[in-house]
C-alpha cells in the first residue's frame, strides 16, 4: 500500500481498519469519547421535539455505551463482547460503581439506579427499533443523567491521569 492509499478509507466497510483494542487503548478511548460527544450532542437537540423521540433516546442510549467504553478502556478494562447499560457498567471499577450510583441526579438515587439500569440495560438496541413496538415507554430523565455523571467521570479521570504524568 502506497503512502497515498493510507489517508482514504476504503469504500467496501468491511475493510475499514481499526484500531487494535489491545495497544491502542488511549486512542481509542479519545475516539469513544468524541463519538459520545457527537451523539450526545445530537440527542440535546433532538429532546426539544417530541416527534424526534425515538432518535433521541437511540442517541443518549449510546452515547452512554460509547462513554461507559471510553471509560473502561481508561482503565484498561477489558469489555470485548459486552454490550448494554448494565453489563458495561459492572465492569467499572467498585468504587466508580458506587460514587455514580449515589451521585447521579435522579431521585432517590440510592434504590432507583439500579432498578433504571436494569430496565435502561438494552435502551440502544430497543430505542433504535423502536418502529417494531406496539408501544413502548421511554426513560430519557435517567439517560440523560446517566451520561452527565458518566461524563464528569471520565473528564475527571482524564484530569486525574495528566497530573500524574
């Protein structure tokens, strides 16, 4: 491959490169971390129409996988084949585990997180097809809190680490 050839992505997607998820953690924390802004940004828009409803709860839903990954490849974590809210979130270390369960701003956080994790789990892959249901309820209060805590999370886990270098 030519010097020119590795600046254009192939137009078959399957053959996209990638980063390897074993020495290009940092990288690829960055990169999560920039596509949960994009999404999250998006559903901030989107919220303000209720039209726009399943698009927004599809985006703030991932927007909180993409932000739990970006943390757990800060901490070296790995989460290869894991997917939803509940199960990235138990791969956090115990103490992030608690600090958002008490911190997040929902109320009566200490009883109701869990029982909203456990029932936002597979908010990505249920909001996003969302056209399939006869009906369907929604939680956007706890998602969108959720990746407001998870945010300041990682941005103080970023911080954290540059002090240290």
């Amino acid at each position: 491959m030519t010097k020119s050839e590795d600046c254009f992505a192939p137009f078959d997607l399957s053959k996209t490169r990638k980063f390897d998820r074993k020495k290009d953690q940092d990288s690829l924390r960055k990169s999560f971390y920039k596509l949960w802004a994009q999404y999250f940004e998006v559903s901030s828009f989107t919220i303000k129409n209720l039209n726009w409803m399943p698009v927004t709860l599809a985006n703030v839903a991932f927007s909180c996988e993409l932000l739990l990954k970006a943390i757990l490849y800060g901490f070296g974590v790995d989460f290869s084949k894991t997917h939803g809210l509940k199960g990235l979130f138990e791969k956090l270390p115990q103490n992030e585990q608690e600090y958002i369960s008490k911190n997040i701003a929902i109320e009566n956080s200490e009883k109701e997180f869990y029982l909203c994790l456990q029932e936002q789990d597979q908010a990505f892959p249920e909001y996003r097809y969302m056209c399939e249901a006869k009906a369907m309820s929604a939680n956007p209060k706890f998602l969108f809190a959720f990746a407001h805590i998870l945010k300041f999370v990682y941005e103080s886990l970023v911080r954290e680490n540059e002090e240290l270098r």
